[in-house]
C-alpha cells in the first residue's frame, strides 16, 4: 500500500495541538493590545500635564493675576492650550476637562480631568475628575 495522504488521527492531532497554541495565544496578545491602548492614553495624559506646565511657565505672572485663578488655584480653560500651542493635539477619543494648577509657596501641582472611551466604553479615566 503506497500511502500518500495524512490519515484522519493525523489531521487530527495536528487541530488539536493548533486549537491549544491558540487558547494560549489569543488572551495574551488580547492583554498586550489592552496594556497598549492604555500606555497610549498615559502618554497623552502627560502630554496633557506637560501643556499645562509650559503653559503655567510662560504665562506665570500673568496667569495667576487672571479671573481664572482664586487663591492658589487656577483652573485653565482647555481652549487656552489650543490657543497658545499650535502643535497640541489629543487623541480623538478623549475628552479633557478640568485643567487644573495648585501653588503650594513655590511649587506647582498639575492636575486635568481626562477621560477615554472607545465604542461608549470609558476605558481610560484619570482619577483627578471630579
């Protein structure tokens, strides 16, 4: 007998061994692509954060003399950092509300309301939101 083809065990155990490489796959390239969308999210935020501190840095005295700041808190309207830096752009799926910058004597604390959804599902929410 001149055997030529792959019997049915064959055919078999090849599926099964297939189907196990899969279930061990699929969930962890499932977690990387969700610990990706989140560290994109991080940086934007930062991004975020970084705006604010240039922003503060370069309008400082005049900042803080504004209607936008009472006692040793200013709350910067999001338009401010579009309006002064042209290259500022924040992903598609955020919304940023709530920029905020407290004085403590001479140090800042930089904090903003940042919240990302994908298909109406926040997935990303910084915790400074009220």
């Amino acid at each position: 007998m001149n055997k030529k083809a792959f019997t049915l065990i064959e055919v078999l155990a090849v599926l099964v061994i297939v189907s196990i490489l899969l279930a061990v796959v699929i969930p962890s390239t499932s977690y990387a692509i969700k610990e990706g969308k989140l560290k994109k999210y991080e940086a934007a935020y930062q991004n975020v954060i970084d705006y604010l501190t240039l922003y503060n840095l370069d309008k400082e005295d005049l900042l803080w003399k504004s209607s936008y700041c009472s006692g040793n808190v200013c709350n910067v309207p999001y338009q401010k950092l579009l309006d002064n830096y042209s290259n500022f752009k924040v992903l598609d799926e955020c919304v940023i509300s709530g920029l905020t910058i407290k004085k403590d004597k001479n140090n800042f604390d930089y904090k903003a309301c940042m919240v990302c959804k994908e298909k109406n599902l926040v997935i990303f929410k910084k915790d400074d939101c009220k």
